[in-house]
C-alpha cells in the first residue's frame, strides 16, 4: 500500500479508476477474471471461469450477476458426473457496458462496447456493440443512439468521423465550467 497522504481526499483519490468490487463475491478460480479500470460489480456476482472472462472499462455490473465460461458436454454418459469433463469458452464484456441485475452471460459470449443488457436476461450470443437486449433468451430491443458509436453521426456531420471527445477533455471543460 502506498504511504496516507495529507488529507482523506487525496488518499481517497488513489483508488478513483480501481474497480469498485461489492462483496460478497464468487469464484471458480479466480486467476482467469480480467476485470479493467473504473468497474463497478454489484453483491453477489458469479464467476465460473474455467475459461478467460474479461469486463471492460466504465462497466457497471448489477447484483446477481453470473458469468458461466465453463459447460459439459449434453451426453449423460459423456458428461459422466463429476468424473466427466468440463470444457469452456472465454467471455469478453467490452468497455462501457451496463449488465442488469440476475442477468447470465453464457459460454463464448462478447459483449460489445456501450451495450446494455436487461435485468433478468439469459445471454446466450453476442451482443452487437451500442445496442440494449433483454429476455430468455437475450433479444435485441434496440440501438442505442450516441455519440460513442463512430458508426452514428448524431450532430449532423456528413464525414461520420468519430464524436466522442477524449474523456480527458470532457473532464478539463467541466473543471472550466465551459460545458
């Protein structure tokens, strides 16, 4: 741990992009999560991680939430019990996703970037980046209009190049009170 500093704002401020983890938490292993900066993970999340399942940056997680990478094989006499063989796919939540309570992330799920993933949702396949699903299974609703998707051109530019603005200078005209 590094040295207290001054003030409990500055040590505070230490942690800002660290992943904000609500306990209690499950895990397989443990050594195959990758979690990124600025994550936060609701109580009781779930990970069976026999294989790689990594969340992206800014990605908010709701209570109850189970990622499964690990499956067996449908034949009973394969499957064997637990004499049998597990086998797995990774998972890969991208940056800026939003994962509703008791929702479950299946074997070899992506999860593209800025999606949204309904409360109580099976995801069974990929969800396709900047879009909202829900259901049993997992069902597209709809796209998410914004200007984090290079692919949208929301204020009327015809180049459609990219509208986001680096986070770094969003945060430096809120600090000058120019937004």
């Amino acid at each position: 741990m590094p040295p207290r500093l001054p003030t409990q704002e500055a040590d505070d401020a230490l942690f800002d992009d660290e992943p904000w983890v609500e306990p209690p938490i499950q895990m397989d292993y443990g050594t195959n999560v990758k979690v990124a900066s600025n994550v936060f993970m609701n109580v009781n999340c779930v990970f069976l991680d026999t294989c790689i399942t990594s969340i992206g940056s800014r990605t908010l997680v709701g209570p109850n939430v189970s990622f499964f990478s690990g499956t067996h094989p449908l034949d009973p006499e394969l499957r064997d019990g637990t004499a049998g063989p597990e086998t797995g796919k990774e998972i890969h939540v991208e940056e800026d996703c939003w994962i509703g309570g008791n929702a479950m992330i299946l074997p070899g799920v992506r999860v593209g970037r800025g999606a949204s993933i309904g409360a109580g949702s099976v995801v069974t396949k990929d969800v396709a980046p900047f879009t909202c699903v829900a259901g049993n299974p997992a069902r597209l609703l709809r796209k998410i209009k914004t200007n984090m998707d290079p692919s949208q051109s929301l204020n009327g530019s015809k180049d459609n190049a990219p509208l986001e603005k680096p986070m770094a200078e969003l945060a430096t005209k809120l600090e000058e009170k120019e937004l």
